[in-house]
C-alpha cells in the first residue's frame, strides 16, 4: 500500500478560478479536511473581477498556497491548467473545479493509483458504476452524456469531458496540447494515441452553488470541431482509442 505521507512534497493540486469568491474559502477546507498530504495549492487565476484573488491571497498567508494571474494572452480553463501544470512543483498533478463540484474526499482514489505505478492517469468520473449527477435537470444530463459518448470511440473512457483527474506533471506538458481547448482530459487521451493507462474512478459530481458556469456555446462549438478534427485523423491514420483502460466499481 502507498504511503501518502512519504510522498508528501510530490502531489500539487491545481484549481483554475474565475470569479469564485465565495467558493476559495469552503473549497481549501475541504482539501486540507481529507486528510492527503499535498506540497500546494495552485489557484490559476483567469482576471476575476471579484474577490478570488484577495481571498486566494489571504489563506495563502497559513496555507501551502500560491496565486498564479493567467496570462491574458491565453484565456480560457485549460490554458489556465497548463499554466499551473508548468510552476508546479509537484511530481502529480491534481486537477479539480473551484466550484465545489468535486468531491475532494475521492483525492485519495485519484493520486494513488498514480503513486503505486498501476497508472498513468486517474480521471472522476459521472458515467460508470457509482457515479452520478445530483440535481442536474434532464437537459443537462443528457447533453453531457451526449459528449461523454461522442468521444468514447476516441477515448475509450467513460467520462473524458470532466475535469477532476491525476496525472503526472512530465505525462501532462508531454501530451497536451499547445493550444488547448476547454476539455483537456479528452484532448491529452487523444494526443497519447492509446499510450496512456487510464483509470477511472466513480464520482457524485455535485451542482455549483455559487457563482455562474464557464460553459457556453462557444465552448460547445470548440469541443464539436475539436472532436470532429480527432476523429478525421483517426479515420485517415487508423487511429484507435486507448487499448488499456481501468474502472473502479
């Protein structure tokens, strides 16, 4: 069995924000309540015009915190967690939303796997046994699914559009994308070509409570022509999806 304790200083959690001033606050006590030792918190901060930053900035001064401003250049949620992927000074990186829609008590299921060598990306997910949506409308819900399921033949995981995954920092800036789109963990599966061992783990994916979400029909539309670009290159290249894959029931 892995020794969280021994690998302390090797885990970063990164968290893109944008306007989540009163998200920080429960967010970091539920991270330090679940009891996984990590070196930081990365806050990559997209130019909110609320109070994110002085929030961020005032844990920071009794927390193993850091505030990074996004380069405006490169708006947008994966840009924000490449830019956090690069000053990170973690060896595993801990991707997870400010909204508190991730349970941080599954950070454990997510870093392990990774820490023992039995894989090489560990992704929540909504779409296999035990996981769920809580309170999301039926519109919602089958949207979602929807995506899920057009990127499953690229994939062959589940649940490639969420945004609660482990990996480790050398696999992510290997991988990703130079410019990458809204969904990083479908587009880093892609671009491994099959090469990376996924596992994924259930999650109950729980609605924002405050603050608005980032998606939007532009984001709809980029994911559309990213997906439909993938899959030319695999009809043309005879690409395949991942031929290992894990799931927890």
């Amino acid at each position: 069995m892995t020794d969280l304790s021994a690998v302390s200083n090797s885990i970063s959690i990164i968290v893109p924000t944008l306007n989540e001033e009163e998200n920080i606050e429960p967010l970091v006590s539920q991270i330090t309540a679940c009891a996984v030792p990590f070196q930081e918190i990365l806050f990559v901060d997209d130019h909110s015009t609320d109070g994110t930053r002085d929030r961020i900035e005032a844990l920071a001064k009794n927390h193993a915190i850091r505030l990074i401003h996004q380069d405006g250049a490169q708006p947008g949620l994966a840009a924000a967690i490449m830019s956090g992927a690069r000053a990170a000074r973690g060896e595993i990186l801990l991707v997870m939303d400010a909204d508190l829609s991730h349970p941080p008590e599954r950070i454990k299921d997510l870093v392990t796997p990774l820490l023992a060598g039995t894989a090489d990306m560990v992704v929540g997910s909504r779409y296999i046994k035990g996981g769920s949506t809580p309170g999301w409308p039926l519109w919602r819900r089958s949207m979602s699914r929807v995506a899920a399921a057009l990127a499953y033949p690229l994939t062959g995981v589940h649940d490639s559009m969420g945004g609660f995954f482990a990996i480790p920092r050398s696999q992510l800036l290997a991988l990703a994308p130079p410019t990458s789109g809204f969904k990083i963990v479908f587009e880093t599966i892609v671009h491994s070509n099959g090469a990376l061992r996924v596992r994924e783990i259930p999650i109950a994916f729980r609605d924002r409570v405050w603050g608005k979400s980032k998606m939007s029909l532009g984001v709809a539309l980029r994911f559309s022509l990213r997906w439909l670009l993938a899959m030319l290159r695999r009809l043309v290249h005879g690409r395949t999806g991942p031929d290992w894959r894990q799931r927890e029931t």
